[in-house]
C-alpha cells in the first residue's frame, strides 16, 4: 500500500524518541517501518541515539563517541519526555532491530555528517546481515560520501540521500551515486520531481511534517515513503484517501 507510512524514530509524537517503547508502539500501530539513528561508542558499538551528545535525550552530559556501550544503555532516556517513562534507556542497534524485525522497512540514518565514525557503515552492515535483515534495510544520511561507501561496501545495498534544500535534478544525481532512494526534506520536493525518479524507479521518501494537510498533499502527489512522528494518523489518513 503506497505510501508506506514510517514511525520517525519510532511512534516518537507519544513517546521518547529513539528508545524501545516507541519502537514498540510503532509496531503495534501498524507502521509499515520504522526510522532510526545510529552512531558508534567508544568502543565501536552501534547505539540508537539522534544527537552527537547525550545532552537533550538523557539526564548526562557528554558526546556519544567517548562513552561505551554499557555506560550509555545505562542512562535514562524517557524522563526527558516524561516521568512516566524513567525506565527506557539508550538502546543498542541490535535491541531496536530485534524489536522491529518483521517490519517491511528499517531506515537507519547514519549519523555521520557531523562525527565521521570510522568503520561505521562496516558495523552497521556487518550485524544486519548477521540478524538476516540486511534486505529490510534503507541505509541513508547527510553524509552522502557515507551513502557511496555504503554501496561500495555492497551494491545490493539500499541507500538513499538525505537532503534539506531543493536538489536540481534530484533523479539524475541518485543515478550518479547509483542509489535508488532519495529523502528530501517534504519543502524540497514536487509532483514534478516526484514523477522524474519514479519513471526512473527511484523513490521519493519525505520527511519534516506531521501537519495533516501537508501529509494529504504528499499522498496525492504520490510519494513512496512519509516519515513522521504519529504514524497511526498518517496511517488512517492514507487508507481514507485510498478508499475515496
């Protein structure tokens, strides 16, 4: 059913982002995936974490990179939402993967554009074969040098480019990076670039709003993927329009 409707790191408008009930709540609202962030601790283990620090999500302070796995799965990641969920930690990638692995699409952001983690896209490739969802995955980032090494590291991967402003020809530069995918921020995207990379089987998978209007135009214009923060709306949203 298109679009296929993906929990923003998890069912992340109603709970903590990032953390294993919002991934939980994700799948039992039906998402069709789930959107996730990975960086790399000090001792080269993959964590789902949005930011470079631990500052926002937790009640600590430092950057991911220098703390390892088991300091940072230690601390609390849901007070900062809400006291009702003191309980959640910083999950590793392997913990968020078991929970949503019968999802038809994981999207994991590597968060490289800013750390440039060395060995990063090896890890991350190595345990999702080894957990037998390497097919289920759509690795993507900012970091577009991160998107080619991905492809390089495999050409059956599948890898799409996240990008914030209006791309010129956005189908003629995922042809150059020979990738399938692409991620425009919803303000950088129309029907007509919509309709060039679909004719050339790329798909366009939007992220940045949960406004309804904005997500009703997105479904009209016939996007691929919609990643947003309240999946159970986006999700009845589509099958209404589906129906009409």
């Amino acid at each position: 059913m298109k679009p296929l409707i993906i929990a923003h790191r998890g069912d992340s408008g109603s709970n903590p982002e990032n953390t294993e009930i919002s991934f939980k709540r994700a799948v039992e609202k039906e998402a069709d995936g789930v959107e996730l962030d990975v960086h790399l601790t000090s001792d080269n283990k993959l964590v789902v974490i949005h930011d470079e620090t631990i500052n926002r999500t937790t009640k600590n302070k430092g950057e991911v990179k220098n703390l390892s796995l088991k300091e940072i799965t230690k601390l609390d990641a849901g007070s900062y939402y809400s006291d009702d969920f003191s309980e959640e930690k910083v999950p590793s990638l392997k913990s968020v993967l078991e929970i949503v692995s019968d999802m038809k699409i994981i999207n994991i952001e590597l968060k490289n554009n800013k750390n440039n983690y060395e060995g990063l896209e090896e890890e991350v490739i190595r345990l999702t074969k080894n957990m037998g969802l390497f097919s289920k995955i759509l690795f993507s980032s900012f970091n577009h040098y991160s998107i080619k090494k991905i492809k390089k590291l495999d050409s059956k991967a599948k890898a799409g480019v996240l990008y914030k402003s209006w791309l010129y020809k956005p189908w003629e530069y995922a042809l150059r990076l020979g990738i399938k995918n692409i991620n425009p921020h919803y303000r950088a995207v129309n029907r007509d670039i919509i309709n060039e990379c679909q004719k050339r089987n790329i798909n366009v998978n939007v992220y940045g709003t949960n406004r309804q209007d904005k997500i009703k135009k997105l479904i009209e214009n016939g996007v691929d993927m919609i990643i947003c923060d309240y999946p159970a709306k986006s999700i009845k949203l589509r099958n209404k329009l589906l129906k009409s």
